[in-house]
C-alpha cells in the first residue's frame, strides 16, 4: 500500500483540535458571562472538527488499504487488534480512575456500569468516539460495496448528497429524541453509525478518487476557502454564543438552537477539511521543523487521542497547587492546552520508542 503522507499531518491537527475541545470545555466554569467563557465556548464547538476529520481519514485509510479483494477474516481480525485492546484498556483504566473533576480512585465498578461504558463509550468524556469507528468498521465491507455500486453508475456525489442530508435529519432527530423521550435517547442515537456515516464515506469517496479531489481542490482558490471555513466557524460558534449572552448559560438553550447547529455543522466541517488537506500539502511540500512537529503529533494521534484525558486531569491538578489558579481563571486554558499538547506526544513518543526496542 502507498501511503499518503498528507494524512498524517491531518491527524496531527485533528489531535490537536480534541485536546483544545477538551481543555476549553470547562468554559461553563467561568462565573457568569465574561470575554474568555465566550472565548473558549468558541474555541470549544469550532474545534470539533476533530472527529469528523478522524472519521473521514478513516474511510479514506480503510479504503486505500483494502481496495481489491481481501479476506474478510483477516480485516475484521486486523480491525479487531487496532482497536479492541487499547478500547478495552482504557474503558477499565477511566472506570478506576475517572478523570472528570477531582482525579480520584473510583474503586471496582459493578458489571453492569462497565457493560453500559462499553457499549456507549462512557467511561471518559472521549471513549464515545471508539463505539462509532467500531460500529463503521464492522460495516466496512458493506459500505464499501454500496458505494462502490454507485461509483460504477456514476452517481457517488449523489450519494454523498443524500447521506449528507440523512445525517442532519438523524442528528437533528436524536436531539429532538433526547429533548422528549429522555437524554439516554440522545446519548444512544448520537453514538450510532449514522450521525457520522457522511465524513467516513466521504473520505472512501477521496481515497477512491485521489487524484481528481486533488486537482479540484489545487484550483479552488485558499482564500475562497479560508472564508468559508471562517464563515462556518462563526455560525456554529454564534449558535453556542449567543445564547449564553442572552440567558447567561447555555442551559437555556432550546430544541431549535442545537438543532440549527447540526443543520450548520457538516457545512463548516467539510471546508475544514478542504482547508486542512490545503495546509498538509504546503506542510510536505515546505518541509522544515515546523511540518516534522505537526506530522510526528499525527503518527501518535491514537495514542494521545486515549491518554490526554487523564493528562489534563493530572495537569490541571498541578497547576492549581503550584499556581493558585484553576478553570476560572483564563491563563489555565493555554497554559494546559500546550503542556497537555507536549506532555501527551512526549509519553506516547516514549512508549512507542520503548516498545519497539522491546520488539527488537
């Protein structure tokens, strides 16, 4: 399999990206309606791009390395250790140790609470993402040859036209479903294939088609998608923002707001990714310290997408004892952000490093 080396880069700012949703979160600690509780509310819904970009490398990875005929055996089996281990691991490990306020031993949780976090990844605030990339990989095969259908017939944008608007309507129906019937109705639907199935075929559509999306997007000017992906940016942001302004949380947000958000998001998401593909390219063309940093991030995206959690629990603990200064104050947001950023590739860096000397 060649490997495009632009995807690292990808996963690299998509990395970064989760860490920045994770650290300005905690935005909803800040007393009452100020500049850096905005600021961060922003930061917090433009950064979530992140998944979407995870889960449209995914297409596009499983669909560049399984392009032919290939036992099905052997991908589920191949699908099964990437991920399994590590999403077992670390479900036990956030049960033990969750890392949502103070960090702390939880003790030995009863069967049925690890049962409900395996099923819909909640044992940390990041898990949920793992019950959606297994769900896709276990319809691979049949996605693919569903796609590969309307490929043959010429009618692939259309397809990705109509799962675009299926998405919106299920995830404007799970919050509709969450807002009568229940939260758990929306926990459950928002984890299901369907809310991200658009960006994962989408990136099967590009590894497909790898060439032409290259010479589309080489003529579409970098200004004329700057805008876009600022536009949206400003929309979905403005979504979250304004209600906070208005009532003074997001608490009194209604049905309607977090609706037109989903309406809006797949429209920021795609330019985003456009933007990002632009930048991994100048980034690899270009060379230089810069472009090493951003790809050695993505080569051990998995790893810190699972441990950054717990380093922001441990961090933010730190800081608060050494600084006197916890989420209320707005210097702990991009003092955590980077030493979680560092702290985060630099354990996994070395626990990569270490086991392949061990596999020598």
């Amino acid at each position: 399999m060649v490997w495009i080396r632009e995807l690292d880069y990808l996963r690299g700012f998509a990395a970064l990206a989760v860490i920045a949703v994770h650290i300005s979160m905690h935005f909803t600690l800040f007393p009452g309606v100020s500049l850096p509780a905005l600021l961060n509310a922003f930061v917090y819904i433009a950064a979530h791009f992140a998944v979407p970009v995870f889960i449209f490398i995914s297409g596009w990875v499983l669909a560049l390395r399984y392009s032919g005929e290939h036992s099905l055996r052997t991908y589920y089996r191949r699908r099964a250790r990437t991920i399994l281990p590590a999403y077992l691991f670390f479900t036990a490990l956030y049960l033990l140790i969750p890392v949502e306020g103070a960090i702390r031993f939880a003790g030995i949780p009863d069967p049925g609470t690890v049962v409900s976090a395996l099923l819909t990844g909640s044992a940390a605030y990041h898990l949920w993402f793992f019950v959606v990339i297994i769900q896709l990989y276990i319809l691979y095969p049949l996605i693919i040859r569903g796609y590969d259908a309307f490929d043959r017939a010429g009618a692939a944008l259309y397809l990705l036209l109509a799962l675009l608007l299926c998405q919106v309507l299920w995830n404007v129906g799970a919050h509709a479903a969450g807002a009568f019937a229940g939260a758990d109705w929306y926990t459950i639907l928002s984890r299901a294939f369907p809310s991200h199935l658009f960006y994962f075929v989408l990136g099967i559509h590009v590894s497909r088609h790898t060439g032409r999306t290259g010479s589309i997007v080489r003529s579409i000017s970098p200004a004329w998608v700057v805008v876009a992906a600022g536009t949206g940016a400003l929309l979905v942001g403005g979504v979250w923002v304004l209600p906070i302004l208005l009532q003074g949380s997001l608490s009194g947000a209604t049905l309607g707001v977090f609706s037109l958000y989903r309406i809006i998001e797949p429209l920021y998401y795609v330019p985003v990714i456009v933007l990002l593909i632009m930048v991994a390219t100048r980034l690899e063309e270009a060379g230089g310290l810069l472009a090493g940093s951003i790809r050695s991030i993505g080569e051990h995206s998995f790893g810190i997408y699972l441990i950054h959690p717990l380093v922001i629990a441990i961090l933010a603990a730190a800081w608060a004892s050494l600084a006197g200064m916890a989420w209320a104050d707005w210097m702990t947001y991009p003092v955590l952000f980077l030493a979680t950023a560092a702290a985060s590739y630099g354990i996994v860096r070395s626990a990569a490093h270490r086991a392949g000397r061990w596999g020598r």
